[in-house]
C-alpha cells in the first residue's frame, strides 16, 4: 500500500472526507459565494449612487473602520481605494478611542463595516464622527441594524448564509463586503477619471513602473523631535506626548530605538493605575518598534502605518541610530497616498 493509499484508508476509518467529497466541499463553498455575489449585484442602485457621489465632493479622506473579519476587509478596501485615487486610510476602531482620533477630519468620509451592524465597538466611533459632522457610510448585513440607522447610507451587504457549513465562519460575507468595496473604488476611478498614468504614479513598482520622488527624508522631521532614555519615567513623557502629537520614542545609550510610547499607551496606563507618574517608560513602551529609514518611499512608509495601525514612525540611519521621526498626517499631506 503507497503512502497516499495508507492515508485515504486512516481517513476512512475516521469517518474524515474522502478525495471527491473535500472537493465537493470546496465546490459548494466556492458556488455558495459566487451566488452571494450575484445577489449583490442586484442590490446595487441608488445608494451605492450617493456613496460614490458623497466621497467624490468630500475635501478629506475616507476613513475606513471595522473590527475583527471586518476590520481585515476594511484594510484592503482602503488601500484598494488609496492606490487608485481615493485617499483612504484604516481606523482600528478600538485603538481610535485611544489616542487615534485625532487623523479624523471635518472634511473625511467615514466607511463602518459591520455584517450585524451591532459591532459594540464601534459604537464610541460612530459618536464621534457625528459629532464631527462627518457622513457615515454603513457597509451591513442588517439595513435595519444600529448601525444602519446611526449612518447617512447603507450598503447593503446581506446574505443567505454563509458558505461555512454551520453558518458561523465569515465567508460568504467577507467577500460580498470586498467585492462591494472593489465596486465602489472602480466607480470611483471612472467617477474622478483616474488614468493609468495617475495609477502608475502612485504603484512605481508596478508594471507601469515610475518611480515617485517623495521620500520619507523630505516629509521627517529631523529637528526637535521627541524621544526619550530608557531611564526615563512617565512623568517625563506626558508633555512631549501632549507637545509632539502623540508618539515618543525610546531609546538607548547608544540612541538605537528601543521602544515607543503612543497616546493610547498612556490613556490605557492612566485607566489601570492612577499613580503612574513614576512608572518607568520601559514598562509601557512597544517594544521592537517598526521603524523607516530616510530613503525609504513615503508611500511604502504609508503603507506600513495602516498596516500596523500606527501614526508615526522613528527613522533610523544605517546604523540605526535614531535621527528624526515621520508622521502618518504630514505623509498624507505631502501626498504620499
């Protein structure tokens, strides 16, 4: 008996899926969500009309914001929608009430993905950008839900179930939301008229390859930029967090980055102990913090902030020694994405 024969006979005493039923399996999945999709196709009208419209006359960006499954979904609609002309930048909805709030414009579009609509975590979020008087585009699978009826328009994101066989695992969902948000950003590029020499600025390491000028060295600050020793005591950190918009970092002797402190460091220490003046930053700080250097392109340093959620980044020289510091607000302004 060959290997692979000994394994189909294991599997069969198991009671595990024989060869032809995991591909029918995998058949029934990929089937269960091509029909979510064509439902979805269907659905689009009006209200997908005033989502491209409303974010074609915002002065400011989307901001794209949803948790867990949705949140990974919300990162790739927004550097979709980045890449080919619409300005777009993921808000961790949690990590926004802590210190993060403040990349959030009066001009901003905001984009709250949620297949319940009843997420508790973005509950603070949609309150805040009411309060900002920023429009709130639901992406849901409930057009009834809180979200739904908190936000400007909805998009409707619902399914029959999902491909999971116990209808629980997003499946089904995630790419109807991903799909919805891949049709939004292409209407958007034909909307604004965005054209392949628009798109290969803003991809020079793609097949149109043109290779941007903007470097994080000309967006850095390279003087009075906050950091601080590894010695160092809370109490130390608290103006220049307050001074230096929110991220310092830490570092040793020989001035390599150790670590960071961010906004949201400190409000989560200030909820849990109420004497942290003297606590020393080397326990609050990230450690092994992501770092840039100053040749790096502006775009790929954009980059690497939504994908950590982070707002600024140190940058280090070849021997990685801190020299200056970038923020994620003076990139985008700068035209990095």
């Amino acid at each position: 008996m060959t290997p692979k024969s000994e394994m189909r006979a294991v599997r069969a005493l198991e009671g595990a899926l024989t060869d032809q039923e995991l591909v029918e399996r995998a058949q029934r999945v990929i089937r269960a969500e091509a029909e979510g999709l064509l439902d979805l196709a269907d659905r689009i009208g009006d209200d997908f009309i005033e989502a491209v419209e409303t974010i074609t006359r915002a002065s400011g960006r989307v901001i794209v914001s949803g948790i867990g499954k949705s949140g990974i979904i919300g990162r790739k609609i927004a550097a979709t929608m980045t890449s080919t002309g619409t300005p777009a930048v993921f808000l961790h909805p949690v990590e926004g009430l802590h210190g993060d709030l403040g990349i959030v414009g009066r001009g901003d579009i905001g984009i709250l993905i949620s297949k319940s609509g009843e997420t508790g975590e973005l509950t603070g979020l949609i309150e805040y950008l009411s309060r900002q008087g920023v429009a709130i585009i639901a992406m849901t699978g409930d057009t009834d839900s809180a979200l739904a009826r908190a936000s400007d328009i909805v998009l409707d994101c619902s399914i029959v179930e999902e491909a999971c066989p116990h209808d629980l695992a997003p499946t089904t969902s995630t790419t109807v939301t991903l799909a919805l948000g891949d049709a939004l950003a292409v209407a958007l590029l034909l909307h604004k008229g965005f054209t392949r020499e628009d798109f290969a600025q803003l991809h020079p390491g793609g097949s149109l390859g043109r290779r941007l000028t903007l470097r994080v060295r000309d967006v850095m600050l390279t003087t009075d930029y906050p950091y601080l020793p590894l010695d160092a005591v809370m109490r130390d950190c608290i103006v220049l967090l307050a001074k230096k918009r929110g991220t310092v970092p830490i570092i040793d002797p020989d001035r390599k980055v150790v670590g960071v402190v961010t906004a949201g460091d400190l409000t989560r220490l200030m909820e849990r102990d109420e004497e942290f003046f003297d606590t020393p930053v080397s326990a609050v700080m990230t450690r092994n913090p992501k770092t840039t250097r100053p040749g790096e392109l502006a775009a790929a340093a954009v980059y690497q902030m939504e994908s950590y959620g982070i707002m600024a980044l140190p940058v280090v020289d070849e021997e990685e020694d801190l020299i200056g510091i970038v923020h994620l607000h003076d990139l985008l302004r700068a035209g990095a994405a």
